[in-house]
C-alpha cells in the first residue's frame, strides 16, 4: 500500500484521487466511479478553462457523462469573496449536478463551500500547486471585510497532473512552496502542544506531513524552473497535508504559530500593490518569524525555568480580557476572536504550573528533537528566495513595525498552543520582541 492509499484509509471526505501524467483524461472515469448516473458541471475561470477545463470537458463527455454548460467566472479580479459564494450557489442550486471545481485555491473554496450549502459532493481537477488546501477540510472566503474559514467537506474525487502545474504561473508554485515549507515549525509546536498535555500527536497525520516533506522541500529551485517532477513532489506533499487534516478533522497536522500571521492579516484584508496577498505568500513570511523565533527558544535553559516566577506573573482571566480590549482596541473582529480563541486555552496559576513543570522536565530532550525539526532560518530564507517567494515582510505590504505588532498578538489569536504561546507564558515576549525588532535584530525597528 503506497503513502495515497494508506491516507485513503483515514480520509473522512475524499474517496479517491489519480495522480500523475496525463491523468485529467480520466476525469470521465473517476466521475462515472464516484457518481453513478448524476450530471456534471464544470466550474472554472478563464485561464483554467484554458488550460484544463476543455479537457475535462472531454473526458467527461467521453464516459458519457451528462453535462450541463459549464460556469466559467470572468472577473480578472476573482478571489475567495462571499458575493462569488452567491454567485456560484445560484448556478448550482437550480440543478442536481455533481460540481467538477477545474482550478486552484479560490475555485477549489468557492466550489466547496457551494457544494456544501446544496448538500451534496464535488470533484476538483488541480491546475497548480499553490496549497495544501485542495484536499483539506473547510473553506477560506472573506464575508464582512474578514477572511474566515467555513466548514465544509473536501473534494470527494480529486485529479492532479503536474505537467498542468508545472506551466501555471510561478507565483502560484511559490505560493505553495512557502505553505509546505511552513509544516516544519508546525511540526516543532505540535511537539511542545504535546509535551505540555495540550494536543496529543498523533503518528499517523504526523507521517503523512511530515515523512517525505524534506524530500519534497529540496529543490525550490527546479520548482521555480517548473521542473515537472518536482512540481509532482511538492503537489504530493500538499495533497498529504491536507489528507492529515481531513484524518484528524483538524488543521493541527499542518498549521503552527506561522498560520497565526496570515490569519490575523487576512482579519485585516492585507492587500499589496492593489492584490490580495496569496495564503502561502503570508505563511512564508510568518514561517520566517516563527523560525526565528523558535530558534531563540531553543538558547533558553528552560531547564532551569524560574516556575514560581512565571505562575506568579500570569494575570487572572479577567486581566487578560483586560489586555485584549486595549490590546486590539479598534478592531473588533481581532477583540471578539482573541477573546473567545484566548478563554479556550487560557488556564489558571496551577494549570500554568504543571504545564511548565512538564515543559522543565522534558526540555533537554524536547530540546534536541526540535532542532532535528527545524530548518535553520538561513536556509528557510534561502529557499523562499529560490523558489520565487516573498522573503522580507515588505514583500507582502507589511511594514516591521507591523511585523512586530503581529507577533505580540499571537498569543492571542488562536486557542492553539504554538512555541510563541510557550515564549508567553514563560514571561518572555518582552525579551523575545526586543531580539528580533531591537536593534541589530532580524527586522530591527
């Protein structure tokens, strides 16, 4: 049994998946396999019809497959906004037809979240590998000036050819390289999450994210090159991503404290040179910082950790909701978050006290297998670099001073418990602000 029929095994939503050369010919097959009887409709944009949607087309209407035409969207400007939710459930709503989504990240979001809300399954033909959200649970569109993520199953039949990716745009690889590239300090705070009682790993969503991922992560170069081969790698590791997320019903699996940093921007509609920002082009930055700031983490002798000290600085709950109404005063959609993400994970004095006490005892081990985990912040730099990613916060439109506001609210931001949560509660952010945005830091303000 290969590593995709092992994730079959555990999949809550997709049932089967063809990947490899050519295989958008059997887009027919699968659909015949999957959904006996029913019809189809296409759901592309332009440039993915272009390059796939006549395809399929095709191959659909070769297994003889009933079609009804196809939705193309024409806005130049097209993104994972509520009004295009509006518009695609209107298509689909006046008909009983299976969805094929042909395209990448929104069309994928739009088509899922639409299939949902009617009540049935969809199937999704990926034209690039831009992140890991294709086989993944839940929807990312932005309703009321907020990107949120609705729930929402997976595609349940999924086709990917590399040879469509590896001539997309490169924006859209790099986009994907930043988003797998991030499971390596996800990986690290799953670690701590689990050693202080927090979240358990579990082995089987580990493996399927993280065994094989240094391999997929190699040559940010070729994948710039649109080398074919390893825009397949980097697809496969996408695509496993999102599988652990579907076996855990979870983004735990994929997602650390460098999500964190897209969520709250994509809460303050982060556009630069008039765009939206990519996910991946957010993570990719955030996975820097996180990187960096684990790597600080990890020179601390937590082993000798002052744990009276800490418990006596934690503040009582009504303290804390204290901080975050001043904190995030003037933005009500980050205070109503941060309060709810923040009571979930928050613990009194003496569940502080055995969560350090763990953290204390395992240190020297916990130690040593995160800095097998990690990959030095250089090298992260570097190969964002190679592959055609934002490596600098003013890449994205984020000032360092926004940069570092950002990171003093990640604590707050999600009851997941991330390195930067364990920086927290040590009483270390001052230090930790200070090192990276003082002077002589990484991003000196």
């Amino acid at each position: 049994m290969n590593k995709v029929e092992q994730a079959l095994t555990r999949t809550t939503d997709t049932r089967d998946i063809y990947i490899g050369r050519g295989v958008v010919s059997r887009t027919g097959e699968m659909f015949k396999k999957l959904f006996p009887e029913k019809k189809a409709v296409i759901v592309a944009d332009e440039n993915t019809w272009r390059v796939a949607g006549a395809q399929v087309e095709q191959s659909l209407r070769e297994a003889g497959v009933e079609q009804h035409a196809p939705h193309i969207f024409r806005d130049p400007e097209l993104y994972a906004h509520w009004r295009y939710v509006e518009q695609l459930e209107e298509v689909l709503s006046a008909t009983d037809a299976i969805a094929v989504a042909v395209g990448s990240g929104v069309i994928n979001d739009l088509t899922k979240l639409v299939s949902h809300r009617c009540s049935r399954h969809y199937m999704c033909v990926g034209t690039a590998v831009s992140m890991d959200g294709y086989t993944a649970y839940g929807a990312s569109i932005t309703l009321d000036g907020n990107k949120q993520t609705f729930d929402c199953p997976a595609p349940y039949g999924f086709i990917f050819d590399p040879t469509i990716a590896a001539e997309a745009p490169k924006e859209l690889a790099a986009s994907g390289y930043a988003d797998l590239i991030a499971k390596i300090p996800a990986g690290a705070d799953w670690m701590i999450s689990d050693a202080i009682g927090s979240e358990a790993i579990d082995p089987f969503s580990w493996d399927l994210v993280q065994n094989g991922l240094r391999e997929s992560l190699s040559a940010p170069d070729a994948v710039f090159a649109g080398d074919v081969d390893m825009t397949e790698a980097l697809g496969e590791g996408l695509i496993m991503s999102g599988f652990a997320m579907q076996a855990m019903q979870s983004s735990r699996p994929a997602s650390g404290a460098e999500h964190q940093f897209s969520h709250c921007w994509d809460m303050e509609n982060l556009c630069f040179e008039g765009k939206h920002v990519s996910h991946g082009f957010k993570v990719g930055i955030g996975t820097l910082i996180s990187t960096a700031a684990i790597e600080l983490l990890l020179k601390e002798p937590l082993e000798e950790l002052d744990i009276d000290r800490a418990v006596a600085n934690w503040k009582p709950w009504d303290d804390v909701e204290q901080d975050i109404l001043r904190i995030f005063a003037g933005k009500p959609g980050h205070t109503a978050r941060a309060i709810k993400e923040t009571r979930d994970k928050y613990v009194d004095s003496e569940g502080l006290r055995r969560q350090l006490t763990l953290l204390k005892d395992k240190w020297p081990q916990l130690r040593e297998k995160i800095r097998r985990q990690i990959i030095p912040f250089e090298e992260v730099y570097a190969d964002l670099k190679a592959v055609g990613a934002p490596y600098e916060p003013e890449m994205i439109g984020v000032t360092r001073e926004r940069l570092r506001d950002t990171f003093g609210y990640i604590p707050y931001m999600r009851s997941r418990i991330t390195s930067v949560d364990i920086i927290f509660r040590c009483g270390l952010m001052e230090k930790f602000t200070e090192l990276l945005f003082g002077r002589g830091g990484l991003w000196q303000v």
